[in-house]
C-alpha cells in the first residue's frame, strides 16, 4: 500500500506515452490528407480556387527550411 502513489503515476505515464505514440501515427498516416483539406479551406476561403477539390498544397523550396547564419543575411533579403 505505501507505494500505489507510485504506482499510479506510472501507469499514467504509461498512459500518456501509448496516446502520444497512436497520436503521432494517426498524423503520420492523416497528414497529407490534412494538409489537402487546409489547402482547401484555405483557397476556398481566399476565392483563388474555383474548385476547391483539386488544390494541392504549394511546393516547399529549400530556402524555407534551410539553416541560416548572419552570413548570407544580405543574400537572403535580395530574394
């Protein structure tokens, strides 16, 4: 009995751990599928897509996930 505190926290970190993981594989799985819907919302919303069922999400370029430094600061802002 001096330890079901204990116990308890544990299987709800356990608890937490088994929701994160199904979460993570339900957005792996859902994502694409997501991130078409939003794009639609999204085009529907700003009126640019007549029909909203062939809109796919924009091209991610490199130069919108690529590390930055104080180097190139002068290169990135004439772009």
């Amino acid at each position: 009995m001096k330890h079901s505190k204990g116990q308890g926290m544990v299987e709800y970190i356990i608890l937490v751990a088994i929701i994160a993981v199904a979460s993570l594989g339900i957005v792996k799985i859902l994502g694409s599928t997501v991130t078409r819907k939003l794009t639609q919302i999204t085009y529907a919303l700003q009126g640019k897509a007549p029909d909203a069922r062939s809109a796919d999400a924009p091209k991610v370029e490199r130069k919108h996930w690529e590390k930055r430094d104080m180097d190139d600061f002068y290169e990135s802002a004439e772009e």
